[in-house]
C-alpha cells in the first residue's frame, strides 16, 4: 500500500527497499493552514465528549494491546528496533490514558485536536511545520548506525542503530522523524505555525481505508478548532 497524497507536490519517497522488506507500508500526507492557540474551553468540551465515546467502547486497558491496528503498530516496532513495552505506539498510548480514566493532556489546540483523531482512529499521527520541511524532498529509509535524530524533548540526539526507519528532508539533509515513533525538535509545530504537513503513518496491515478515515478525523478536528478563519 503506497497512499498517494493528496495535495498536488507533495509525496512522501519510500525507498524500494523499504517497500519490499515491508509490504503495505504507506503514509497519507495533507497540508492544511492553522491558527494556533494554547487552549480552547470548546476543544476541553469535545474532548470530554469523545474520551466517553471511546471509554464506552473499549473494555480495559489489558485488551488495548490485541486491538488490530495496535498490533500491526506493535509489530511493526519490534521489527524497526524499537521496544512498544516500552515506547508505545501513539495510538496505544492515549488509548491506555483514556481507559485508564485520566484525561488527554492539553498541549495545544492543533496537537490536541489530532490527539483526539488519533484516539478515535488508533492511527499514529505526525505532525511538521511546513515552513519547516522541504515537503517535496521527503524520502523515507532506513537509518544509517549511529546517524544522530534529535527528537522533540530531546536533551542530547540519538545515535540510531541503524535498523529504525526515519524520514530524511533532503534538501538540508536532517532527519525530521524515525517513523512511526517521534518527530524532530527542529521542525515541530509551535503556536507562531501558519500551515502544517501531516502524515497518517501507516504500517503493514493497515489498509489505507483505515488512514483516509484518520485524515478526514483530522481535517475535521483542525478544522473546527485551528482555522485561521475562527
């Protein structure tokens, strides 16, 4: 599965070795414009409304794990070198958050509103300041060892062990994401961004039904709470 964007110049390159080691890896990318605030008592409101939604569907926390497309996410880490016992997948992670009776976390009003998409939908949403990134000069591989990523919160950069899958901007030859993990501090979205990349980072075994559901979520999130016109 490669899930053409749908934006005109923008698409994400997958490296054909990528593709072959992981069949049905494929990312959907849209760029929308954004006002951005700290926090929004209509945004608290909706994410109460949805954070019952969800605690009424799922169960525990313990069945969170063997939901399908957490599994696939899960998997995909192992594979990818990274621990999901320990880092969890976006997804998961506010999921265990929600079942376990506390609250989204209020960071601002656009990583808050895909937060909520990305609960709803279990899929793991990246998130870049497009002024940022070179989105046309985006190319998906696999890291080189001890290839440095400063992620966002980072104190000091990652040396890779070389079997994470990142995302290179070629155009200044920086890592902006291992994928589907973290996102880089240089190129994060911040309340003075005016446009926003997204990425619904797909993994194999989840169709791109599955990540044209979690954009429109999304776009309809960002919508409501991040326009520039409100």
């Amino acid at each position: 599965m490669k899930v053409q964007a749908r934006n005109p110049g923008i698409q994400l390159e997958i490296d054909r070795t990528l593709l072959d080691k992981y069949p049905g890896l494929g990312v959907l990318e849209f760029v929308a414009p954004v006002s951005i605030g700290n926090n929004s008592s209509e945004l608290e409101t909706f994410k109460k409304t949805k954070q019952d939604e969800i605690r009424g569907k799922i169960v525990s926390p313990d069945s969170i794990r063997d939901l399908p497309i957490i599994r696939a996410y899960r998997d995909f880490y192992w594979k990818v070198g990274i621990d999901p016992t320990k880092t969890r997948p976006a997804g998961e992670a506010l999921l265990r958050k929600i079942i376990g009776g506390r609250d989204l976390p209020t960071i601002n009003t656009l990583v808050d509103s895909y937060n909520i998409a990305s609960a709803e939908t279990m899929i793991s949403i990246a998130a870049f300041d497009h002024a940022k990134v070179n989105s046309a000069a985006l190319v998906m591989r696999v890291a080189t060892k001890d290839e440095l990523f400063a992620g966002i919160g980072m104190n000091h950069p990652l040396a890779l062990e070389g079997v994470e899958v990142v995302i290179e901007d070629r155009s200044s030859k920086s890592l902006v994401a291992v994928y589907p993990y973290r996102d880089a501090e240089a190129s994060k979205v911040t309340l003075e961004t005016t446009k926003v990349l997204f990425m619904m980072c797909g993994v194999p075994g989840i169709t791109s039904h599955i990540l044209r559901e979690a954009e429109a979520r999304t776009r309809e999130h960002v919508a409501a709470f991040c326009s520039p016109s409100k």
